[in-house]
C-alpha cells in the first residue's frame, strides 16, 4: 500500500519521518477490509505496531484530515507499562502532528494531578497505563462516553501482569459502538475469552512468520565460563563497539552491580530497573538518545516498550527464563527496517538449555567464543584507522595549529599522539580463563582423565575469582599453572582438580603452606580433598530443598534467578584472614567510552 491512500496528515508525516515504505502490520491494518472493524493482531515485536494503529485509527479520528472538536476522548489507548505508554504517545504526536489532535498520557509514577488538568483541558487521544486510567476514570476525570476506539497494546502482557479487572472496568465503560483493536504478540486462551467478550466480527490479522526470529537481527550465542560473565561482556562491548547497546540481568540487584562494574571500567552506563523512579527512567532513557550514554543496564522491565533508534546491540547477560522473554529483550534491536545483534552469554554448564530454548523460538543462532583481546585490538585498529582516514572539515584557526605542532615535532609522533589519545579513551579489553590457553590446554591435554577434587573454604560470597584463585593455588601447592584443571566456583566454596599423580604432591605443599607464619591471608584459606565431586554435591544441594545450603530463594522481582552472580573481582574479603595480608584489589581502569 502506498502513502497516498493515507488521509494526508499522516501520509505527510510518515514521509517526514523517513518511511519509505509500510510495515506489513501497518499495511495490513490500511487494507480495506479491516478498515471499520474490530481487530485482533499479532504481530512480532519491532515491527511498526504503534504507527499501525495509529492508522488503524484514523477513520474514527479525522473528518475532512482533521480532529473534530469533542469534549470527551474520541480514542484510548492502553499499555502495560509506563516506558511502553509514553513512547505510544510520542510516536502518536509525530503521527498526528497536524491534525491538531491534543494527546494526554497518563501514567503511575507521574504526577495526577497534572494529568486531571491536562484531560479536563480536553483531550482528543488518551494513553496510559490500566491502573492509572482506572483510577482517573473512578475519580470521574475520565470520561469514556464519546469513545470511538480503544487500543489494547500488548495485551498478552497486560493480563499477564494482573490487569484484567482494570482492562474489563475500562471498557465496560465505554460505548458498545466503539472499535476495539486488540494487540498480542501471542495469543493464549485469556486473549481469545477477552475478545470474544469485547469485540464483534474482529479481523484477524497475523504477521507473524513461522520462523519466529526476527528477520533483522543476527543472533550469537557465546560460550564462556561461569566466572568470566562480567569480561566477556566488558569484551562483547569493545569489539562490538555500538552506537547504543541494552545489557539485560535478572536482577535488580544484578544491575546495579554490573552497572558499577562497566561504569568504574571506563563505560558511560545507565542503569534501569524497577528500583527507579519514573523521572530516573526517563532520565536514563534521555541520555542514550542524546549519547550522553552508550550503554543501558536493565531487567526485563525494559524488554518492551523500549525504542531507541541508534540501539544496535543487545547482551543478554543472563539467561532470559523463557523463548518469549527472549523475543521482547531481542526485539529493542532490529526496529522498523535496521539491522541489530542480539548476544547470549552462555556459560559451559547452561549451553543445553539455551540450545533448547533457541529450538523452541525458531532462531537460528551462531555459536561463538567470546572475542580475546588480540580480536578486539584488530578491530580498533581498523576503526582508527577509517576515522582518523576520514575527510575533515578544518577551519583556518585548526590548520593553523597543525602546522605549528607539525614545526615542533614529526608526523609520525603527531599521528602517534593520535593513536594513543584514541586508545586511552576507551576501556582495555578483558583476558578471559576460558578462553585462555592454560584452560584449553586444562580441557584437552592428557593427564585430566584421572584427577583428584580438592575444595577451598572460599566462594562466591567471599569474592572468589579464578583471576586470583589460579595463582594462589600455585603458590600453596607449588605447582605450575598447568597442573590446575577446572575450576567451579559455588556459594561458599570452590571445587578444582589436580591431576592424581600430582595430588598427594600438592596436599603436602598446601599443608606445610597453612602453617607457615608470614601472616599473608592466602595462607588462611583452608584446602582439602573433596568428599564429592561438584556435579554430586550440586545435586545434594537440590535434594535439601529451595533454601538448602547454598541455594537461594526464587521470586526476586525482577525475574527469576539466573545463572549469573555478579560480585567484584578484587580477591577474597579481608576480614576472613584477621592478620595482615594484602587484599587483591584491581586498580579501577579509567577514561571515557
């Protein structure tokens, strides 16, 4: 379908914004048998849905290509969250820019008050979330009764979320004669009982492909291992090196640490989650669309409603707990036509179930090892060496300054000047255990076949880290680094191996190590044969319920468990030792990003 057959302020709008073309899902919505009717859509995410109802619309709404007057709302449009709400509205302001219709949001975590003014003002398009509409509507400052057509934004997620009795208070109040157009990226059985309920001789329109990943975005998945999470994801961001890129945890909790984490490295971060206010949000929000900065830290609160247009990157830092969440994550890339990469961190233990998952939405994904620092270098030096080849507009003044440093020192120092000034700005990539030439050769040399388990009385809790557990355990047990095999990180302790022949070895070093009296904290940390091996002991630890030993409890707000603890990466904490050994504290690297 082409614009022209678009009432002419929308025709108009969408060719001042860039389009081109319709997206199926609009084009579909335009067509003229679902012009009038009540629709019911399903529609992948990233697809153009907004602007599709708002086409969608636009036979209730414009008379002669503008707003009639009217009192009450002539349109309602209804969102789960507040972030998906707002950007509803701002894509509805572009949309109808010129037909002076007047478009109020209304949403929890803003002020009400101002809202109440704003729709006593008189409002044309309402949009906003179920429980502030229904609280709006009860105080009797939103009056339904001129209603011609309401929208059910991701509808799925709203009955999902508990909103039922909002949504069927909302629209009992409402005319009988009003168009419903209801969308849903799925359609389970409350969906189908709701529009049965609310909606006569509905169109059914779905562009939603059998394949269901995204055309546009390309997906990795990357093994690493479960202690190198935080540097392969400090690496994916070097190499991939995005305009703008969304990391999403399980977490709050996880978040804000990995949030610190990138932002004491060197990355301009934000951090989104349920424990932000609205005006945080917005904020954080704000400084990725003005490049303030580059990377967004958040839960799944912000998988849907979410559309920044230079986001190229998504990092799923933790295990999305289902086929769908991975859509929704995913799907803040790829938008209206670009291209974007979503990337899985994997660790070894978890690649079965992530490789089940991508069966189950139908994306083919290609697995990678994370990217080394020889990797990322290369790419740096070809992004170097294309910006600083690039043509430049110089005024007088800058040519001038170039020449008098070009009196006082080479060319080649000038360009090496360049160079550096270029690589200290950005943050140094990370060494990876698992990717590291001791760990290849630890899964694939002779001699690991037959090994001895040993545990330390440190875990994840003290801060236990394989960058300092490594070196220590040489020092203890007076053995190479070739001779430690894997090694498991829990809770409160931490497994590894040891080659038999050289076990009885190590134990005698290790015992003669823990009595000496230097006082350095290493020397505290007890080391011991295994009674089980890791996979046996993890398997106790289920038997022992929920909230056995080591184990915490599930139904964090922000989503389920996941696979990764985020923790700093200094060395074990100091007040273990009670004597005056040194901590292993890293030096925070600096510069911007």
């Amino acid at each position: 379908m082409t614009f022209s057959q678009l009432p002419q302020p929308l025709s108009d709008a969408l060719t001042a914004q860039g389009y081109e073309n319709l997206t199926p899902v609009q084009a579909a919505v335009a067509e003229a048998e679902a012009r009038g009717r009540d629709l019911v859509v399903s529609a992948q995410t990233g697809s153009g849905k907004t602007v599709a109802f708002g086409i969608a619309m636009s036979d209730e709404l414009l008379a002669d290509s503008s707003i009639p007057y009217a009192e009450a709302p002539l349109a309602l449009a209804i969102a789960p969250t507040r972030e998906l709400a707002q950007q509803v509205s701002r894509e509805l302001e572009w949309l109808y820019g010129k037909t002076g219709a007047r478009i109020v949001t209304c949403v929890g975590g803003m002020d009400p008050v101002r809202e109440r003014k704003a729709l006593e003002r008189g409002a044309t398009i309402v949009v906003g979330t179920p429980g502030r509409l229904r609280d709006h509507l009860e105080r009797g400052k939103l009056d339904l009764s001129a209603l011609r057509v309401v929208v059910l934004d991701e509808a799925d997620e709203m009955l999902d979320m508990g909103f039922r009795e909002d949504l069927e208070e909302l629209l009992d109040a409402s005319p009988e004669t009003r168009r419903t157009l209801l969308f849903s990226a799925t359609m389970p059985r409350p969906i189908e009982a709701l529009a049965r309920r609310y909606q006569t001789d509905a169109l059914r329109i779905s562009t939603v492909s059998e394949n269901r990943g995204h055309g546009d975005i390309t997906y990795q998945a990357v093994t690493v291992a479960p202690a190198d999470v935080e540097n392969a994801v400090v690496n994916l961001l070097r190499l991939h090196d995005a305009e703008t890129a969304i990391l999403f945890c399980a977490t709050r909790d996880n978040v804000k640490h990995l949030h610190s984490t990138l932002t004491e490295r060197g990355f301009s971060a934000v951090a989104l989650s349920g424990e932000h206010s609205q005006n945080e949000r917005n904020n954080a929000l704000q400084a990725l669309r003005d490049k303030r900065a580059r990377v967004c830290v958040a839960t799944d609160v912000a998988a849907r409603g979410i559309d920044l247009p230079s986001l190229t990157l998504v990092i799923h830092v933790e295990i999305p707990r289902d086929a769908e969440t991975l859509q929704h994550r995913s799907g803040r890339t790829g938008r209206a036509g670009k291209k974007g990469t979503a990337v899985l961190i994997v660790p070894f233990p978890r690649r079965r179930r992530v490789e089940g998952m991508l069966r189950g939405a139908r994306i083919e994904a290609e697995w990678i090892a994370a990217p080394t620092p020889d990797v990322i270098r290369a790419a740096d030096r070809g992004r170097l060496m294309e910006k600083l080849l690039a043509p430049v507009e110089a005024d007088e003044e800058d040519r001038e300054i170039a020449r008098e440093i070009l009196e006082k020192v080479s060319a080649e120092d000038l360009a090496a000047a360049l160079v550096r000034a270029h690589r200290a700005a950005m943050p140094q990539p990370e060494e990876l255990i698992g990717n590291s030439p001791e760990a290849r050769e630890a899964r694939q040399r002779p001699g690991f076949d037959d090994v001895v388990w040993f545990t330390m009385d440190i875990g994840r809790q003290q801060n236990a880290d394989p960058r300092w557990i490594l070196p220590l355990l040489c020092r203890r047990g007076h053995v190479t680094r070739n001779a430690v095999g894997q090694i498991r990180i829990n809770s409160n302790e931490t497994y590894f191996q040891i080659p038999r022949a050289q076990a009885d070895q190590f134990m005698r070093s290790v015992e003669r190590t823990a009595n000496d009296e230097s006082g350095d904290v290493e020397n505290t940390i007890r080391i011991q044969p295994a009674t089980d091996t890791p996979r046996d002991a993890a398997r106790d630890r289920r038997r022992e319920g929920p909230q056995g030993r080591g184990r915490k409890p599930h139904g964090r707000e922000d989503g389920p468990r996941g696979n990764y603890q985020p923790r700093p990466t200094g060395g074990p904490r100091q007040e273990r030792s009670g004597g005056g050994g040194k901590p292993f504290h890293k030096k925070p690297r600096k510069g911007n990003w």
